[in-house]
C-alpha cells in the first residue's frame, strides 16, 4: 500500500475536496433545470449551459421578480442563436410564475455562486500548495488529453515524480489500469482489472476519452486502429 507524505495527503485532501464540489455542482444544476421544468420555463431547451451567461442574467431578474418575457429576453448575449421571439415564448410562464418558484430559484442561485466561490478559493489553495512543482504540472498538462486542473490532481496522487513506484508496470498495477490475472493451474479465468485507486482510474479514464479526440495525436491514431475491432471503452 501506498501511504504518502503528510505535504502530499494534503494536496490529495485538496484536489479530492474539489472534486466533491463539482459534484455538488453538477447535482444543483440538474435540480435547477428540474425547477425550471416544473414551472414551465423552456429556457433549457435555447441555452446550452443554464450556468452561462445569458441564462444568468435571465434567471437573476426572473428570480428577482421580473414578469415580462420581452424583458429577459433582451438579458440575452448577442451571440446567442435563440431570437428573441424564441426566449419570449420559452420565458411565457413567467408572467403567472408563483412566489414560492422564485424564492426556490433565487436560492439554487445563490448556492450555485456559494460553490463557485468554494471552488475558486480551492483551486488557488492547490497553485499555492503545488507551486514548488510548477514544472512537473505544466509537463504533465501538455500531453493530450491532460490540463492543468488534471496534472494538479495526479500529481496530488502519485507524486511529483512518482518516486515510490520502482517501475511503471508498479504503478499501472496500483492504479489497477492493468489486465487482472487470476490463474489456477495454469489455467487464466479471467482478466479484469483490479480496483486500484479509484481518483486515478476516473482521471485516467477522462483523460483517455479526450486525448483520442485530439487530431493527429498518437493517441487518436491508435485508438481508430483498435476501435473496430474492441470497441470503444476497451480501446
């Protein structure tokens, strides 16, 4: 087992502290897309992010007690596809919209703005603690698929170096993004991989399906060479 250091548990506490956090944000932008729903406001079906924005500012002045669709639809960026006749007709509930949904609303609001923040102070927390190894993060980023909030975590993982893993077969078969081998007799029953550190298999995981999405990359290269014949989750 590996037990780091108590400078590197701490980074860990950090990045996997973060990690919940955006959980929890993810979670808070179902449940307002839910309350929209219920209340009748198509503003979803316009917008790509409801956290964007043009959703913002629309869903502040809404919850701010704002009746008039013309109105929040004249919030709306310039950029934004949707005319404005297509957010009036989205945003028409608004006008018999009851109390109690905009007090719900302006709440989800302000804990999305609570987690935002949270997050914010995290990641300066992590670019203090990590800043004596600025250089093995922006290594780490320029590979595809990597950034910099990625490499932070790994990195928070494993080591700047990697130091305690004698071999990189070590360290796959810790992270448990290796073939199992359960033998008896000779004989291979099966071949599935261990559990291994589960914060590791998720970036990696994240960090394979877009690295194969860069173009020209040895990666993408190698995964359109394997996924006709395994499919794409084991390529």
């Amino acid at each position: 087992r590996f037990v780091p250091d108590a400078e590197q548990r701490l980074w860990r506490t950090v990045t996997r502290k973060k990690y919940q956090l955006r959980r929890d944000l993810v979670r808070l932008n179902n449940q307002l897309e839910s309350l929209l729903e219920e209340a009748h406001i198509k503003l979803s079906s316009l917008v790509s992010d409801l956290l964007g924005v043009s959703a913002r500012r629309m869903l502040k002045a809404l919850a701010d007690g704002e009746t008039n669709p013309a109105a929040l639809a004249v919030l709306a960026h310039e950029r934004l596809r949707a005319t404005p006749e297509q957010l009036c007709d989205a945003l028409g509930a608004c006008t018999e919209l009851k109390p109690v949904y905009r007090r719900l609303l302006k709440m989800t609001l302000e804990q999305l703005q609570l987690l935002e923040q949270q997050i914010a102070q995290l990641d300066q927390e992590l670019a203090t603690l990590l800043h004596p190894h600025q250089d093995a993060v922006q290594r780490l980023a320029e590979v595809p698929g990597f950034g910099v909030d990625s490499a932070q975590q790994i990195i928070a993982e494993i080591g700047p170096t990697a130091a305690t893993f004698p071999s990189e077969k070590c360290l796959s078969s810790w992270v448990g993004a290796c073939p199992g081998e359960e033998e008896s007799a000779g004989v291979n029953y099966s071949h599935r991989s261990p559990k291994g550190n589960r914060q590791m298999r998720r970036l990696l995981n994240q960090a394979a399906n877009a690295a194969v999405k860069v173009k020209g990359s040895i990666f993408e290269i190698i995964y359109r060479r394997c996924v006709p014949r395994l499919g794409h989750n084991q390529a």
